[in-house]
C-alpha cells in the first residue's frame, strides 16, 4: 500500500522534482553506505528502501519520457 502512496505522489511531479528527488535519494543512498561501512547504520532496510525509491524514480522518469516521446 506505502509503495503505491508513493508511486502516485512521483507520478504527480513534474521532471524537474522528478530529478531534485534523484539526487536526493543517492545522496542519502551514499551516506547510508558510509554509515555501514563504519558500523554506524542503526536501520539497516532503509538502504533497500532508498534503493527501491531510486528505481521508482527512474521508472517514472523513463515513462514520462515515453509519453512525451509519442
């Protein structure tokens, strides 16, 4: 259900948020490498999370761009 709240509300945004909310995402994807690298990482799912957001991302970015292609 969470996945499909948040597919919905990526869905809605425009290219430009689209591509802010990216570079948002791997930033927090290297740092939570960094704390895991040093023992640091208290929640270790939120980098599988962080990494399913970054695909939803990119897929929406791709279908977006199929759309204005046709």
């Amino acid at each position: 259900m969470k996945s499909n709240q948040r597919m919905s509300d990526l869905s809605a945004m425009t290219a430009d948020q689209l591509q802010d909310e990216l570079v948002s995402l791997k930033k927090e994807q290297f740092n939570l490498r960094f704390q895991r690298a040093t023992g640091q990482l208290e929640n270790t799912s939120r980098v599988t999370q962080v990494r399913k957001d970054i695909a939803r991302v990119k897929t929406i970015q791709s279908r977006k761009k199929s759309e204005a292609k046709a």
